[in-house]
C-alpha cells in the first residue's frame, strides 16, 4: 500500500546517509536508479522541466468562426497553473486537429439542413516544444447563428507527463465522455429552445408580412405589382422556406436521442448527485432504465412564454453579431454540471502517473479481496456501484444466484481494451508532413463526404481526420485507428524504423508530424481493436494464465502482458513496436481501406506474448492473492477460477460493454488512498475525488491526528489494542472538538463490522448503553458536570468491563494490557513518517497484513475442525493456538486481534445476505489498567 | 459503601463472553418461558408475546393480543395423544383475557375472556391434560379451552401462586394462606369434572410470595416476612420450617446496619427453587441455600446483590444464578469449605466474606459441633453486566447460554463466546462446501 514514490524518496534519503552507504551494495536489478540531476536540488519528480505549466490542467478551446481558435477556460481556473504557457498558441494546435470539416447544410438530394449528430473525437497529441502533452477530446455543439449550425469545441487534458496521457486514455476518455454528454445535452435542449423561439419568430414574421402584403394588394389597385410587393412576396417565400426549414431542425434535434438510445455506445447523460435533482427538479427525475428518453422530451416540452419577435432580412455583416458563450450555448445548470465534472477529472488525475497507477492496482486487488475488505477499507470507495451490485461484490460471496451470474458474465466473448497497449504503440513518428499529402488527402476527404450516405455517418468522421500539416511540433503519440489499417500510403511516409529513436527525444525533437486522431468511439465493434490494444490494462499486470485453455466459447483471451511502466522497460518491447511501427504511419492515410470494418479475429485470439513474463512489481501480491483463493471462495463459472467481479472481468474480460462499464468505476476510483503522493513534487497535488474529497481530507487529517496522538500519548499501544481486538473505546472529554479529534485519529483503527459505515460515533452527550457498544466501537462522549453526566459517568463505571475509557482531560487511560508487537509496528510514536497520508498508508498495510493473518486462521480448516472423529476439543483448541503463535508469529495479545478480526470475517462470510443479522458483543473478562502520562 | 461481594474483571470460570441484545418490547419484560429446546417466549407489560430462537437470536414472532399486561405465561406442550408435537402458550393479561397461541404459525389459537378479575397465574397439569387459572377464583379448563370446572370464590386479592401436587392435588397461595384442591374427573369427558377444597393451612405470618415443588413427596412455600415452610406433599403436613433468615442470633455476621434498615422487603422470599437436596432461596438481597436433609441453612450470601434477588435458577453443576432488581445477573458456586482452614480465605481478597465467615465459623462451631457435616459457601464465579434496570427473570438454555430479561425492555442473550466461534467456524465451512469451494481449483 505504500505508493512507489514513497519508496523511492527513502532510497533518496539514504544517499545521503554515510553508514547505509557503507552495507553491500544491491545487485544492480534491485537498486532503485537515483536521478541524475538530484545533486542539483532538483524535483526528481518534475519530469519536464521545459513545460511552461505548474501542473495538469484542463484547457477548454472553441474553433471561433470569427477568430479562430481560441481558449475559453481552464481548470483550475488559476493563471498561475497555466503560467507562462501559451494558451493561444496551444488552442490552436489542439483545434487544428479538429475534424469538424463534417458537414451540415444542404447535402446533395437532401432539400433540408441536416443536422450532423456526430461523435466526439478523442485525440492524443504532444508538442514537444511546449513540453505539453494532451488528450484532447473534441466536440461540436449545435448553435442556430453559428455556420452550419455547429460550434466546434474542445476540451484538452494537459499535461507535461506523456505516459500520463497514454496510460489514462481510457479513463480520460470516459470521464470526458461524460462531461461532453452533458454538455450537449444541454446544448440540445438549449438549441431546441432556441429553434422554438426562431419559429416562433418566423412564424410572427410571416403572419405580419403577409398582413403587410394583403394590405398591399388591398390598397394597390393598379393591377400589377410593385417591385416593393415582389419583394414582400419573396420575403414571405422565404420566411415560409425557413420555417420549414427550422421545422426540420427541431425534428431532427428532438428525435435525437431515440436514435441514439438504439446505439449501445450511448450514455445518456445522467447527473450523478441526488442533491442536484433535488436542486433542479428538471428532466432528471427519469428512471434509469430509460435515462433519456422523458428527460430529453421534458427538455423539449418546457417553454418559457417567449415573446415574439419580427425577424428582419439578414444582416450582412456577420461578424458584428456576438457568439453566443458556452454557457448561453447549453443550459446553465449543464454548463455548471460539465464545470463539476471536468473539476473532478482535473482531480482525479491529479499527481504522478505511477500513483494514479499504484492506487488503480491497489483498489483493484483490494476488490478481489472481497472477504477482507471491509474489515479496514472504506468499502463505499471499493463500490461505487449501485447497492445491489455492492451487495454482490460483497455480501455475495459463493451464493448460488451469484455463481449463475458469474457464469454468464464470465461467458460473455472479453476482449480487453488495453491502455498499455495504447503505451507500447505510442509512436513518435516523425513525419514530414508534404505539402503535396495534404492536397492528395483533401479530395479523398471531400470524395468520402459526398458519397457518404447518412447512415455511415458513424464513422464518417473517423474517416474524416482533417489532419493539417504544419512546420510546428506536434508529435502523434499514437492512433488507435493507424493499428487497423495498412494503408499502401504509408510507404510515402518516412518512417522511422525504430520505436526507440523516436521516444528518446524528450525535449529535443523538432520533428514535424501529422496530428492523429484516435476515434475510439466510433469503431462498430469491438473486433476493430486490434489485439495490440486488446491485450491488458495496464495495472492488470497479469492474468493466470488459463490453466484449461479448452473451450474457446468464452471468447478471446489474452496471455499476460506487461504495461510497460517507464522508458527502461521499452527495449522488451522493440519486437512488439516493430510491427506496430508501419502500422502506425499509416495513421493519417488510407482510413478507408477495406479491412478497417472487418474484424480481426487471427490478431485478436493470438497471445500478444509469448514469453509471459511480467514486469510489474505487484506482480507477485497479486499472484500471492490467487494461490490463496484457491482454496476458498472460488466461483464455478469463473474460467481459472477468479473471481467474477467485474474488477476482473476488466482485466479478463470484457465484451465492449464490460470494459466499458468498468471503466467509469475505474476512473472514480483513482484516488483510492489520499494523497499517497505525499512525495510528489509540489506541482502535483494529491488527486482527490469531488464525491470524496471530505473522505480524502478526513484520511489525511484522521492520519495526521493519529500521528500526533501516538507521539502524545505513552499509552497509544493499549489504546488502539483495545480498539483492534474490538473493545469499544471511549473518549471522554468536555471539549467536543478535542475529543472529535481524537475520534478522528482513533477512527483509521477500527475494523469494520460488515458493510456499513465505521463504528464509530464522534459525538455523544446521553449515558451510554449496552446497545451502544454492540453499534461503536469507538465513541466521542461529552463530560458534563449536570446530573446526566453524572449518569453518563455511572454508566462507563457500569459497563467497564466492555469498554476501554481515554480521558481526554485528564490525559489517563483505562484499558487492558498490551503486550503484543504488532501495535507497536502500527504506532510506533518514533516514527519518521511526517505526514498524515503517507502513515495513514502505513497504518493500512499493517492492518492489512492483519488482514491476510486472519483471514489464514479463518479459513484454515483444519484449525478450527477436529481431523478425527474422535479428536477432543481441546487439542483442536491447541492446534488453533500454535497455529496463531508459531504460524502467524503472534505475540500474546496480538492473536485477540486475530481472533477478533477472524470472527468478523466469519460473520461476514455467514452472514446470510439480506438480513444485516444482529450486532454481537463479544469481549473478555480481563482487568484493565490506568495509564497516566 | 455496598457490602456486595464483587468478583474482580478476571472471571474465568463465566463462560458468557458474547452477548446479543434482543429488542422487541416496549415495556418491562417480565416473564421467560422456554417451549422446546431452542425458542422461548418473552412477555411483559407492554402485552406483546415476542419468540425467540435462542441460538440466533432472531425473533420468530411478535405475538399481539392483549390489550393490558401480561400475568402471567404457561407453554403448553401437546402430549402424545397428538401425532404432530404441537407447541402452544397461554397467556393471561390484566385485560381478564387468556389466549392460546400456536408457537409454531405464531396465530392465536383461541381467546377467553369471561373472567371476573385478572388471571395471576396458570398452570398445566400435563398429566390430566388441563390447565389451571388462578384469579380469584381456581378455573380448570381442558385443551379446547371449555371450562370444566371452577372453585368458589376466593378472594379479591387473587390466586398468587399455584402448584400442583400429587394425587390430583393442587396447592394454591392465597395471600397467608394455603388451600389444598382435589380435582376429580374423567379425563375425556367436559362433565364431571369438580373441583374442591380439601385443606387449609395458615401456618404463614403474611402472604405467600413463593410455592414450588421440590419432588412428589414435599413442596415449599415462601412468605413476605421471611418465613420458609417445607410441607408434606401427601398429607400437607408441615416439615420444617425457618424463619429466622434475618436473625442474627443465628447468623451473627449481618452488620447491624442492615439489621435496623430491616423492613419486610429485606427478609421476603422472592422466589424459591430446589434440586433434590437443597431449596435455594432467594430472600430479600441474600440468597440461602436450606438443606433439605439437615433441615438447616447450609450456606448463604446474605447481600448477594444490591437489591433484592428477583429469580434464582440452579444449574447441574453445582451453580447458581441469581438475578436482581440491581440489574445484575450472578453466579454462584456452592463449595464446601474446609473446615480446618481457620482462616479459609484472606481477609483482604473478597472482604465481605472474610469478615463473614470467620464469625460464623466461630459461632457456629462454638454452638454445636457437626465435626462431621460439610460446611459450604456460595462463592461468586462470575456476574453479567449489561441491563439497566432490575433485571425481572432468565431462562437457562443449557449450552445455548441464557437469556435474561429486564425492566429496561431489553432481553440480552449471554452466550459462550468460545463455543459461539467454532459453531461458527463450522458454519463457515458448511458454506464453502455447500458452494464447493472447499476443493482446490485449478
């Protein structure tokens, strides 16, 4: 649980340390590299030291029909992050590879305005210059003064960290996803009104116009037309044009999400807080089996009493008319919700990508843990699902409904959409982008338009990559669409033969190429992907191998595969990169080559590695992981007897729809353990969650108390004992926000009883009870001189022996005695951890270690039922005893602990699901000692 | 200062490390009835009748019926005339009702309610397949609940205790009085059945408080002042008799403090029960074990708890539990004291008792020498804390653990926590084999 930079900032310390130098050097392999320029006071952290920006930040730009590109806003809305770095100039690079040339207006054989319902773009581009690395996420909303219609947008994630970029494609992609969903719905509904208030306008023009010409007619008795009637008469022709027109617009934007609700690839968007129903009250009170349908009709049913306006012939000069802003474009409240959501990416993927990693690792096997992980983690963080599926995650261990479930599931054909095959076909080609290739692609670009009937237009704007050549440095990192095609083009192109030169020019490349679009969301199946990308998540470092490999129907499978971590790693895989070079210089060219719709199966079921070998060091804790469950909770319909969840069956698995699901929990679920990056540079923050983000400081902070309390307080061991053996511990103080301190520090100690919530009440001012006790383990009680305080006191008198009692005023505590070791590993009050977060990590990998200890002695059977028949109880009760002490190493007090703990795991295990089962006290009959300071 | 002997934090021989907390009234909880080997029934007076699965804890019904308390609580089992063992109770309340439920579908079997005044106690005679009510009036009712027979008026006070006796004799307290009835009979026929007075004994002081049955031959009674009476249970002669549980001329060592606060609370028999050689007494605050044999008070705790002892039950192994309107529960060892040791324990280790025996031995020897005779002691093994109020009565399941119920509207159940996590264990593993994930997978 301790994050890599962690780690590698103790190797630092110990340069420095004369006496550690002095030990037997590590074999080369293990020794962590030192950065080369630490003697220099530099930031080993602050990988690009030529980027212009502080941190990662999130740039919104708008292809303005009038200026150009432009950026809008960024987030942090903070000048300093963007710092001398060159918005403008960035905007427009990431506009220029907008694809927006789609067209609206009057297609050939169409009398009306078509709208273009087309699909965002997602794009990763580098511009070594800026050292500005970038997934830009395109997207074009509809505007009825705009040209054609439509507003081209874009939102960018930048930042100076490549691998970054490359590793959380998926999740940034999702994650933009949701917020480009909302933006357009909110765009739709704003457009829709719009139109509304348009024909209302027309259709006020033309009653008046056609008055105006009946009177005309009326009062002209000359029995010829005045130039001036024609002239209206024109006018109302073309009023009656427009109102057709405008008609087939609303239509056309009204029936949009009955088309989309038939595509899977469509999330509707759907606002996550209750608090922000409850708030609005509009649209979004939907069922969520039909999320958009009554939301979008709702939309457009609501019309405010509009005025309306006679519409005067059009001005001529368009460019005085003021755009409308990106707010006035989509629906305020939508606006503010996209403005939320892009804050929580910004969050999320705050900090070093080898932490956003180490956490995505960690929560992932922390959720296969499902028979342990509820005794310390905070489970609500493990599922951020709905509550039946926590339940099954949870709760549903070896039940038979679930096993069925799993069983489909796991039938399903998975193909993995893999991010660090995103990495290791990142390729830096450098290419000299000709003149002449621009122009040989235009007219294939326009040929493509034209012929194009509407119900290719899925795909049309991958095809249509308008991909514009410029002198400037910007690097294609990788397409996902160049690994599908080979296109005879590419011969035109120079490409570099070796992956390796173009990786190494961090800084220093100059080399132009083509600005390349990844169009993940339009592929139409997922047998477009071609295996390369298929292969793994990075973090699912490795899957078993399938033991039995026989029976193909569960789909394409994929050997283990690396995610390649860092730039050492990469020589492994020259071999893989070779044969994925020529295919991605093929990036910008040929999309239309024949083979780009038809699947390939011969790529996808080949094992992307043979040798198998897995370089990532959680490796064997993961490995160590299944060799456990193998005797346990195993799920029948689990191929290789994993388990099903659907953290697996991301890393498994996954029909599309799979990976797809998983991601969103994915991407949520990034900033598991706070500011694990405690040792992050200073210009990466530690990412948090917005739904979260009280849980994350309350870790930090409760961390930060306790490390205070264990340097306070002689008597921490007996005290955090008697919560981890399950002895309700009692805070007693007049002070509330000393004693909710306390409980704050205290608090990252209590196991879990179940599911729900900590036990652990912060705040109580009545006499307690014995119920009390079976709900917290870990009470806040108020010292009150009245006689209910007298009465509170009477009654911790009462139930001593149940409860361990930390007088906050008085500095004295009253608990049993501790002699065990395991605690004092836990809180050590010596201890050169410095900040909250990082012992709060501490504190977890202890625990879990615990954890794994109790969860051996549960489930060992032979420990807790007599091998004979004839066996007496006692030498059952003896093995046990051995086994926690000369197995597991436990010291006197320490097998409470894992006593105590095993009994929660068993009533988890046991409990039946559904019925939450009645709260058991269970406690000893032993003395209790006073400590003083 | 309380001169309660307490036992230290240290208990090892208290077997009930665990606990559950069993809500479901609201209002005091007086009466525990077991109906087979692992449910019973709690009532009190809020008049909900809750069962309880007494290996789980989890409440099987909530039977609802009675508009006013409850009074009294009688389970009814089916004899073997019935093919399927059928599990009933009754039920009487303050609302002159009785009802019988069906422990098993938790309905209301049938409901009486032409009472004059409040039923206080039943009683089933399994071997006449009858039941008994006592209120002011003795009622005999057969399983249909068709009145057979009722007695004369009694009294206006009621019917508080009731015992059956051999003979088809039933023994019934009515305040200081005793009254023997014959009940007379066939045992098909709803005619015929009379019931009777045959003897009236007035031997108590004051009212009744305590009647139970120690074996065919004798039955015991307990008065409000403190007053013991062993009878014959054939002839309802008197036996023996001890009233002197207060006196302090037999037993020196009562601290005179507790000698002038002496009311008749302090010396009344709560309640009384018995194993074949010895009554268990609880009196007042003090718990006194009468042999039957000796005819004597062999061992004693004068203030076993800080108020009075409410229900003592005796456990087969030598134990005793007491429970007590302080909220406590206890328990008890009776052992036999060595009778040389002349300072058999420290006087500082348990003070009270220390300070009390050593007199005691000294007078007691001095009066007359039973050289030969065991002396006891009743040694406190271990207490149970967890009710606020006066805990009412328990039920002892045997190795399920004991249920205990209080004024505080709560039914705690003690379990061992030992055997609690095997049988857990082995419900662990009974659940990975029955998910077969008990075999390797490879």
């Amino acid at each position: 649980m301790i994050s890599a930079p962690d780690v590698v900032a103790f190797t630092r310390e110990e340069e420095l340390e004369d006496d550690l130098y002095r030990e037997p050097p590590l074999p080369e392999e293990y020794s962590v590299p030192l950065f080369p320029f630490a003697g220099h006071g530099a930031n080993p952290w602050a990988k690009v030291a030529g980027s212009k920006f502080t941190r990662d930040f999130i740039l919104i730009s708008e292809f303005s029909e009038q200026v150009g590109p432009q950026p809008l806003l960024t987030i942090p809305d903070d000048a300093k992050v963007s710092g001398t770095f060159d918005l403008n100039y960035f905007s427009l690079r990431i506009m220029s590879v907008d694809y927006q040339a789609s067209f609206v207006g009057h297609p050939p054989g169409s009398a009306y305005p078509k709208l273009n319902f087309v699909e965002d773009s997602k794009v990763v581009l580098g511009d070594s210059k800026e050292g500005a690395f970038a997934y830009v996420h395109h997207l074009t909303l509809y505007d009825l003064e705009a040209r054609g219609f439509v507003r081209p947008f874009c939102m960018a994630y930048i930042s100076a960290d490549e691998h970054k970029i490359m590793q959380q494609f998926q999740e940034l992609s999702a994650e933009f996803s949701k917020a480009s969903e909302c933006l357009k719905t909110g765009n739709r509904k704003a457009f829709a009104s719009e139109l509304e208030k348009k024909l209302r306008d027309l259709d006020y023009t033309r009653t008046v116009l056609h008055n105006e010409t009946e009177a005309q007619k009326k009062a002209n008795d000359k029995g010829y037309y005045t130039t001036q009637a024609i002239e209206k008469a024109n006018e109302l022709a073309s009023v009656e044009k427009s109102i057709i027109e405008h008609q087939d617009l609303l239509r056309q934007i009204r029936s949009y999400p009955y088309r989309k609700l038939k595509e899977s690839e469509f999330h509707p968007y759907e606002p996550e807080r209750a608090l922000d129903r409850a708030d609005t009250g509009c649209d979004q009170d939907s069922a969520p089996s039909d999320p958009a349908e009554p939301g979008e009709t709702y939309l457009y049913t609501h019309i405010p009493s509009y005025t309306p306006k006679l519409i005067k012939a059009k001005s001529a000069k368009c460019f005085d008319k003021k755009l409308k802003t990106l707010e006035e474009l989509c629906d305020v409240y939508f606006f503010t919700q996209t403005l939320d959501q892009l804050h929580h990416i910004e969050r999320t993927f705050r900090g070093d990508v080898c932490y956003l990693l180490t956490e995505q690792i960690s929560r992932a096997l922390l959720k296969q843990q499902s028979v342990t992980n509820f005794l310390f983690e905070d489970v609500s963080f493990l599922d951020e699902k709905p509550p039946e599926k926590q339940y099954r995650g949870c709760q549903g261990l070896g039940q038979d409904a679930m096993d069925g479930k799993c069983l489909e599931e796991s039938l399903t054909p998975k193909v993995v959409i893999s991010l660090g095959s995103y990495k290791s076909s990142v390729e830096c080609v450098p290419i000299k982008m000709e003149q002449e290739m621009e122009d040989s692609e235009e007219p294939k670009m326009s040929e493509s338009v034209t012929s194009e009937p509407q119900e290719n237009l899925d795909y049309l704007d991958a095809d249509i990559k308008g991909s514009i050549s410029s002198g400037e440095s910007i690097e294609v990192l990788g397409t996902e669409k160049s690994g599908l095609t080979k296109s005879e083009s590419q011969a035109s192109l120079p490409v570099m033969p070796s992956p390796q030169a173009g990786r190494s020019k961090v800084g220093s490349r100059r080399t132009v190429s083509e600005d390349s679009i990844e169009v993940l969301s339009t592929c139409p199946s997922e047998s477009l992907i071609p295996e390369d990308f298929k292969a793994s998540y990075p973090s699912a470092i490795n899957e078993e191998p399938y033991a039995d490999n026989d029976d193909d129907e569960r789909g394409l499978r994929f050997a283990p595969r690396p995610s390649p971590g860092g730039a050492d790693e990469r020589d492994d895989d020259v071999s893989k990169q070779e044969s994925l070079v020529q295919v991605d210089a093929a990036c910008c060219i040929g999309k239309e080559s024949p083979n780009f719709l038809e699947p390939l199966p011969e790529l996808g079921q080949k094992p992307c590695e043979e040798d198998g070998v897995v370089r990532i060091p959680p490796q064997p804790y993961r490995a160590a992981e299944q060799g456990l469950r193998g005797g346990f909770p195993a799920h029948d319909g689990a191929p290789g007897g994993l388990l099903p969840y659907e953290l697996d069956s991301r890393y498994l698995s996954g029909s599309r729809e799979v990976s797809k699901s998983s991601l969103d929990e994915c991407s949520d679920s990034t900033s598991h353990i706070s500011s694990a990056a405690s040792t992050c540079s200073d210009r990466t923050p530690s990412p948090a969650r917005p739904a979260c983000q009280a849980g994350e400081r309350h870790r930090k902070r409760a961390g930060q108390n306790a490390l205070r309390f264990i340097r306070q307080y002689p008597f921490a061991h007996p005290a955090i004992y008697s919560l981890l053996s399950g002895r309700t511990l009692v805070v007693l103080g007049e002070d509330e926000a000393m004693v909710k301190k306390l409980v704050t520090a205290l608090s990252i100690f209590v196991p879990n009883c179940g599911v729900y919530a900590k036990p652990v009440k912060h705040w109580v001012t009545s006499p307690l009870h014995l119920v009390d006790f079976q709900k917290w383990k870990l009470i806040g009680l108020q010292r009150t001189v009245s006689p209910a305080g007298m009465n509170a006191l009477h009654a911790l008198s009462r139930y001593s022996r149940y409860l361990s009692i930390l007088d906050a005023d008085s500095k004295t505590l009253r608990c049993p005695l501790y002699k065990g070791t395991v605690v004092a590993r836990l809180a050590d009050h010596r201890t050169q951890i410095k900040r909250g977060s990082t012992y709060y990590m501490h504190v977890q990998s202890i625990l879990t270690q615990l954890c794994s200890k109790a969860f051996l002695f549960t489930f060992c059977h032979h420990l807790h039922l007599p091998i004979s028949e004839r066996e007496p109880e006692e030498s059952v009760v003896n093995r046990r005893m051995n086994f926690l002490k000369l197995q597991l190493g436990l010291a006197n007090e320490d097998v409470k602990i894992v006593q105590y703990l095993a009994e929660l795991l068993k009533l988890h295990y046991i409990q039946e699901p559904g019925q939450g089962g009645s709260p058991l006290l269970r406690f000893d009959y032993v003395p209790s000692f006073l400590y003083k300071i | 200062k309380s001169s309660v002997q307490t036992v230290g934090e240290e208990q090892i021989q208290n077997p009930y490390t665990e606990l559950l907390v069993l809500k479901g009234h609201q209002d005091i909880v007086r009466f525990l009835v077991q109906i087979d080997d692992y449910r019973f029934a709690s009532a009190g007076d809020d008049g909900i009748i809750c069962l309880w699965n007494a290996q789980t804890g989890e409440k099987l019904f909530e039977l609802h019926g009675h508009t006013h308390k409850i009074t009294a609580i009688a389970p009814f089992s089916s004899s073997d005339a019935f093919e399927e063992k059928n599990h009933l109770i009754i039920t009487a309340s303050a609302d002159r009702t009785v009802i019988v439920w069906d422990c098993t579908s938790g309905r209301q079997v049938q409901k009486v309610s032409c009472f004059h005044s409040t039923v206080k106690c039943l009683t089933v005679l399994q071997r006449l397949d009858v039941w008994l009510s006592g209120g002011s009036d003795l009622c005999v009712w057969n399983r249909k609940l068709d009145l057979l027979c009722k007695s004369s008026h009694l009294t206006d006070a009621g019917i508080s205790a009731l015992v059956e006796l051999p003979k088809n004799c039933v023994a019934v307290a009515v305040g200081r009085e005793l009254i023997i009835f014959r009940l007379s009979g066939s045992n098909n026929e709803s005619e015929g059945w009379n019931v009777f007075e045959v003897k009236r004994l007035v031997d108590h002081q004051d009212n009744i408080l305590s009647l139970v049955s120690i074996n065919d031959l004798t039955f015991v009674t307990g008065s409000h002042v403190g007053e013991l009476i062993v009878w014959d249970a054939l002839d309802w002669t008197k036996q023996a008799s001890e009233c002197n549980f207060w006196d302090s001329s037999v037993h020196p060592d009562v601290q005179p403090e507790i000698k002038l606060s002496q009311s008749p609370n302090e010396t009344s028999v709560q309640h009384l029960t018995s194993d074949e050689e010895c009554v268990f007494a609880a009196v007042g605050k003090g718990i006194y074990v009468y042999n039957l044999q000796m005819k004597r008070v062999i061992a004693c705790q004068r203030t076993a708890h800080d108020s009075s002892v409410l229900h003592i039950e005796k456990l087969p192994n030598r134990q005793l539990i007491s429970c007590s309107e302080d909220g406590s529960v206890r328990i008890w060892e009776l052992r036999e004291k060595q009778q040389l040791a002349a300072e058999p324990v420290g006087a500082g280790f348990f003070n009270m008792w220390g300070f009390g025996r050593a007199n005691k031995q000294a007078n007691q020897t001095a009066k007359k020498m039973q050289e030969s005779t065991p002396m006891y002691f009743l040694e406190l093994v271990g207490d149970l804390i967890g009710h606020s109020s006066a805990v009412q009565m328990f039920l002892y399941f045997g190795e399920l653990g004991l249920a205990t119920c209080s004024a505080d509207h709560l039914i705690i159940l003690w379990k061992d926590g030992e055997r609690e996590s095997s049988l857990r264990s082995l419900t662990l593993f009974q659940k990975l084999a029955q998910n077969g994930d008990l075999q390797l997978k490879l």
